[in-house]
C-alpha cells in the first residue's frame, strides 16, 4: 500500500505552522509564534500578524520538509486551515496552499480551525461516541456534541466574549501583560475567593455562555478599588475572576454529559492548558466518563492538530478546484 502523506497548514491567527503526517505518524510539527511580536501591543494585531505569516510562512515549510526527510513530491493532499480567524492570516495560508497545490499538482482538502482543536486529542485517546467537547479559547467558548467522526453539533457557545478574551482583558486591567491566560492562572493559585464575581447564565436551562458581565464587573471593582485607594492583592482579584469564570464550564458540561448520557469528554483550544480547569474537570466529571486532557503543546495553535483532523477524510475523493477563499466566520458543522 502506498504511504499517505499529509502536509497541513495552519494560519489563522498568529502562529505560522505546518506539520507532516505519515500513515499517522507525525514526523514535522513546526510552529513560528508571533507572541513576542504582539505582546507590548496587548493583543494580536492583525495587519502585523499578516506581514509576519508572509515573512515566516515559506522558512516553516522548509524546516517541515527537511524534519519529516521527505521531498513536495512525496506529499499526497495538502490540508490547509480556510477559517475561523483573522482574515489577512488565513489568506497567507491559503495562497501558500494554492500556490504548492497547483504547480505540484496535489489535493488539498479545506479544513475548520475549531475541528482541528478537537482533534488534537487524538494525540492522547481514540474517541469513543457520543463525545462531548468543551471549546476554549480567545476567541472560542462553545459545547460540541459529536456522535460520529466528523460530525459537529454546537449545543452551547458563548453569546458575548469568550473565556479566553476576558482573560487577556482582566489582565490587562492588571497590567500583567499578554498572553493572559498563563499568568492569570499561575498567580489565581496564591490568592483566594474574596469577591462575589458573577458567573452569568450558570443557572440557565440552556448551555450557553456569556462572559462580558464577568469582564466588565472585574473591571469596575478594580477601578473602584484603585479610586479609592482601597489596598487589594491582585492575586485575590485573579482567584475570585478565575473562580467565577470556571464555574459555568463545570456546570454545563456536567448538564451536558447527563442530558446527552456522554461517554467521552474533551477539552479544547487555548484555554484547555488552565490548571485549574483541568483540575475542575478531573474531580468533578463523573468516572464512567472517559475524560481526555489535550497535551499542553497541543492546547496553542499548531497545525499537528489539522494533520490529525485531516487523517479522517478520503483524499482519494478530492477534486483539484481552487477556486475557493477564506471564511473567516466558518461555522463548525
């Protein structure tokens, strides 16, 4: 049997990466973060983000090719990232893709940013259905119902901010810098829960999420605090946020698992990395689930994950139309 080699891409927001599978064997997996690029800005910025995919894209697929000891002629479908994310960073992957489909004459198969997040479990477990995947990210808090492969149903999204957003926004309020995520959940473990944070929609039917309630009132209770000149420890702040923020993920989840009789859960996206949420969910999901923990490397955006994403689809069944553009609100479906 021939070997089925895979080259995925990923570009959707501010990491340039590519990774090369080899009849499941993932032999490259290499990213170029933009992080130290967009950190004394406090946020991604997207023009800057595109310049750097364009600087960094053609040296990735490079060190990809030379790491997985193989040449563009080996590579049987190119699989490529067409959205979510940042429209200007989603077209450099896309033209790269094109561009290395046309003239060597290779497939190329479209896939979704969120889904390749998802799969990115399949790095620890196989899954077993129905599955019930917990989506975190900066840009991303959403429940996913699958009950096969390839099958995505969003039960519940955020109808604001996502987590992961209020995060980098609570820290920045703090001025802790960016990423916010990692510091906020280090220094959350050397405070304590003393203010009486909201936890929106925690006690709804539904299994949706709102998040821009959470944000705002950490935000006025520090400017509240910092006018009066009110002593406080930001570590309590983060603590009492982090809590806050955690809690409506347990909560709907475990509805979730219960209503939908779930035997398989995971986790995805950034925000997957937060100790404390894994924490959570290790104590609280019940052990006839099977619960799967993401590595740690795979939390970030990478393109390892599409690569497994991609392993599931026929290749023989591609056309060679490309034709098509980015989406950059592509819906998981």
């Amino acid at each position: 049997m021939k070997d089925k080699i895979i080259l995925a891409i990923e570009s959707s927001c501010d990491e340039t990466a590519m990774a090369i599978i080899k009849n499941n064997q993932l032999l490259a997996n290499v990213v170029s973060s933009q992080i130290k690029n967009h950190q004394d800005k406090g946020g991604v910025i997207p023009e800057l983000a595109s310049r750097l995919h364009l600087e960094n894209i053609d040296k990735v697929f490079k060190e990809a090719i030379k790491k997985a000891e193989i040449t563009i002629n080996d590579i049987d479908v190119i699989a490529i990232v067409d959205g979510p994310g940042l429209v200007g960073a989603l077209h450099v992957g896309v033209m790269f893709a094109k561009s290395l489909a046309y003239i060597n004459n290779i497939k190329i198969l479209r896939l979704h940013h969120i889904a390749g997040h998802i799969y990115a479990n399949e790095f620890i477990d196989n899954f077993e259905f129905p599955l019930l995947a917990l989506v975190v990210s900066g840009g991303h808090t959403e429940l996913v119902l699958m009950k096969e492969h390839l099958k995505f149903e969003v039960i519940g999204r955020t109808l604001d901010d996502a987590i992961g957003e209020s995060y980098d926004k609570v820290a920045k309020v703090l001025s802790l810098g960016y990423p916010g995520g990692p510091i906020l959940d280090k220094l959350a473990k050397e405070g304590h829960n003393i203010y009486n944070f909201p936890s929106p929609k925690i006690n709804d039917n539904d299994f949706n999420f709102s998040y821009s309630g959470l944000k705002s009132a950490v935000i006025n209770k520090v400017n509240q605090l910092n006018m009066k000149k009110e002593s406080y420890k930001i570590e309590d702040i983060v603590c009492s946020f982090q809590d806050s923020a955690v809690a409506p993920l347990i909560v709907k989840s475990l509805k979730a698992i219960d209503e939908y009789n779930i035997k398989h859960m995971i986790i995805a996206g950034g925000v997957a990395a937060n100790s404390y949420l894994r924490e959570q969910l290790t104590r609280k999901v019940p052990k006839n689930v099977k619960l799967t923990l993401p590595p740690l490397w795979c939390c970030t955006d990478n393109a390892a994950m599409i690569a497994s994403l991609a392993n599931h689809y026929n290749y023989d069944e591609l056309d060679n139309d490309l034709s098509f553009g980015v989406n950059p609100n592509k819906v998981l479906e």
